[in-house]
C-alpha cells in the first residue's frame, strides 16, 4: 500500500545512480527509499478543498503506523476534513511546505485564505465543541510539518466559534515544524508529553496559543510567531485582545522557549498554577506588542523565571500594563536586558510575597494620560532594580508597606529620583544617577 510521491523520482535516480556506483542495484534503492513514504493520494485523499479526506489520512497514517514509521506525505492541495487524525509512534505527517509560507493579500469575495500552491488543512470537526479531542493528535516521535491549519467557517468579524486545539502533543519527543496555525480558535496543547519541540510555528490562534504543562522532562519552543494575519476586523480583534492568551505555561521542568512573539492579546505570557504545579524555565529573545497585560505571573517555582532580551509593549486596554505579578506569587522571576515601552499606565504591578528582578533593562513612555503613575508599583514581596535606565522624567518606584525587601542599586534616571519608599521592610537605595 505505500507509494511515494512523483515530485521524488528524480530523486530516487539520483539516489540509483549513487547506489550503483556503489554496487548496489538500482531496484534495492529505489525500494529503500520508497518503502517508509506513504502518499495520501494514494489511499484515497483527492485534496480538492470539499471531499473529506478524513478516512484516507487516517488509513495512510495507520499503514505507516503499521510499517513501523514513516512519511505520510501530503502533496498540493485544500484537504478538507470534517473528523479528526491520529498520528501513530514514529510517523511524521508533512506537507511540501519547508518553511512557513506567506498568504497576506489573497483574497475569495473578500475573505482571506491560504495560498493554493502548498499543503493546507481545511479543518471544520467539532465547532463549538471546545473540550472535544484535537483535531490532530501526535505521539511518541511524530511529527506534523510543512502544512498550513486553515478553519473556513471561522468568523472574520464577529465574536469567534470555538473549537478544540489544532494539535495535541503526547508522548514522547513530539514535534511541530514549520506549521501555520491561520486561525484556529486553540492553537497547540503541549501537554502531558516530554521533550516536545515546536519549532517555526506562526498564526493567528484566536483564543489560546501554545498551553504547556504537566512537563516533567525538558520542553522547547522556538521561532513562534502570532500575528493577526486572518484578521483584524474591529469585532473579532477586540474579542481576541479581550480574552486571548499566547503562550501560557502551567507545570514544566526547565521550558526553553527562543524567539516568540505575539501582537494583539489579552495577555501575551501567562504562567499559572496547575494541578501537576508551576513554571520554570528559559526565555530568551521573547516579545509580546500590543497586548493589554504583556507577561503576568500568578505563580512560578522558586528555581525561577529567567527572562531575557526580552521585548513588551502595552498601550491598549482597560489598565495597559507590562509586567503583572499577582498576590498569589511566592517563586522568583528575573527580566535581565529587556525593553518595556508603551505609552502605558505602569511599566509593572508587583505583588505577592516572591521576588522579582530587573537587571540592566530600559524603561519608558508610562504614567498614563497624567504622567504621574510610577513605573514600577512594588506591593509585596522582594524586588531587585539594578542597573536600569528609566528614560522618562516621571515618579520611577513606589514601594508599599508590604514590601518586605528591596534593593535599589547603579539606576541612571531621567529628572529628579523619585523613589517612594512606605516599606517597613529593609530598602537598600544607593549610587543611582539622576539628571
């Protein structure tokens, strides 16, 4: 039943040639090759964007599956599913796209939609079924690649239909490559897993992005950018920015996340307490635009959250605000080089009883239409402000009664220090330079 793909028999004379060069019989090349890719057209998949190529995608995967692993390969087309896939051990499900493609100003009666010369999932199983199964399951070393996930039925300008996650990660080294997410309302769920990978991923995940937790062995995320490529239409953009979240991070042993961006949300990072526990981990190089809460913490492992090179903008919302560390917070969090610019109300809100740390970042355009909030409102807990540079001439820090430390050290202020300090705790503030 497996078959390769047309677009590889020039490959495969290559492959013969070199084989017989090395005494090796062009038939046994040929077979070698051919015998772990399974072409979906092959078992029935027409991809002509309204037959339901469900069943024939699952057969191919089942007979790789079978096989012991292998390629199920999806060629050009609009592949229309109205079921879901379950993508066996050892079976990459991939598509002709090596990296994510470009579809903005492709146009159907005014309406966008993925490009017609690549590999693109119609997805429609289960609207308004949020809690129902993914659309696409991977498991132990599977992989989906080079395709895009496009939902047709999906509202453009209204209050979004919900449905389950795009892709679920289980097993063991799950990965997700170079994959565009266009529109679905729940992007992956990387949860209960280990050692998933999910690499040049992009989209406009409507409701929630990437959800990690119950990790126990090291997870990555790199080059992971949401965009809203669907659609800005005022109703739906103002319902994603109300209730939408990126990225957000339960229980995970030692996450390394690379390079992610995400523009228009509710809240750009969110780490949360789960059943299974918090968050610890390394975030190199991540940003969030445009969101009314850029990161909030609600809990972290007192191992930390070391954020770095890190780049947050808010200027929208109820409360424009960067950073949120809420009451419940007893772990520590340290953003180290990272750049927060607005105009917003308040670069950061710290609570809790934790610590919170900023080394060496630049700070302006806060205070609100007033200009008199400060930058960085410290209600509880142990705060680090070291080597900072805050460039607006505006109240810098307030620290309230409940700070329990803090430690004010080598800041370079634009005007006057501005440093309210109603702490009854032990406040260390030394050799900060002001205009």
């Amino acid at each position: 039943m497996h078959r390769y793909h047309s677009h590889s028999k020039s490959c495969l004379l290559v492959i013969a040639a070199l084989a017989g060069a090395f005494g090796i019989c062009k038939g046994q090349a040929a077979e070698t090759i051919a015998s772990d890719v399974f072409d979906v057209r092959a078992f029935g998949a027409a991809g002509d964007g309204r037959t339901d190529d469900t069943a024939a995608f699952q057969k191919a995967l089942d007979a790789a599956g079978e096989f012991g692993g292998g390629v199920v390969h999806a060629g050009r087309g609009n592949y229309f599913f109205a079921g879901r896939l379950n993508v066996p051990n050892a079976v990459a499900l991939q598509g002709i796209w090596q990296s994510v493609p470009a579809h903005n100003g492709i146009r159907d009666r005014g309406l966008p939609k993925p490009t017609d010369d690549g590999t693109t999932f119609l997805v429609t199983a289960d609207a308004g079924r949020e809690d129902a199964p993914a659309f696409i399951t991977l498991n132990t070393n599977s992989t989906l690649k080079g395709v895009v996930l496009y939902y047709p039925e999906q509202k453009i300008d209204d209050v979004p239909t919900p449905y389950p996650y795009a892709v679920a990660m289980r097993g063991k080294n799950p990965a997700v490559l170079a994959v565009e997410l266009l529109n679905p309302y729940n992007g992956i769920d990387a949860t209960h897993n280990e050692r998933h990978l999910i690499r040049d991923v992009q989209g406009q995940p409507l409701r929630r992005g990437v959800f990690v937790d119950a990790i126990y062995d090291i997870g990555r995320i790199e080059n992971v950018h949401f965009n809203p490529w669907f659609s800005m239409k005022p109703k739906l953009f103002q319902w994603q920015q109300e209730n939408g979240e990126a990225f957000i991070f339960g229980r995970t042993d030692w996450q390394y996340v690379f390079n992610t961006f995400c523009f228009g949300y509710n809240v750009g990072y969110k780490f949360i307490k789960s059943p299974t526990g918090v968050c610890n981990g390394n975030f190199l190089g991540i940003g969030a635009d445009d969101c009314y809460t850029a990161l909030k913490v609600e809990h972290s492992a007192p191992f930390g959250l070391l954020i770095t090179n890190g780049e947050f903008v808010s200027f929208h919302g109820p409360d424009p605000t960067m950073i949120v560390v809420d009451k419940t917070h007893t772990g520590s969090v340290r953003f180290v080089n990272c750049a927060f610019w607005g105009p917003c109300n308040q670069i950061a809100k710290i609570a809790g009883t934790g610590t919170v740390g900023f080394s060496d970042c630049t700070m302006t355009q806060w205070g609100g239409k007033e200009g008199t909030r400060p930058a960085l409102q410290i209600q509880g807990g142990t705060v680090l402000v070291r080597g900072c540079e805050f460039r607006q001439d505006r109240p810098q820090i307030d620290l309230a009664e409940g700070v329990r430390r803090a430690v004010i050290t080598g800041n370079v202020f634009t005007g006057p220090i501005r440093i309210a300090n109603r702490s009854k705790g032990d406040v260390q503030i030394a050799l900060n330079a002001a205009e």
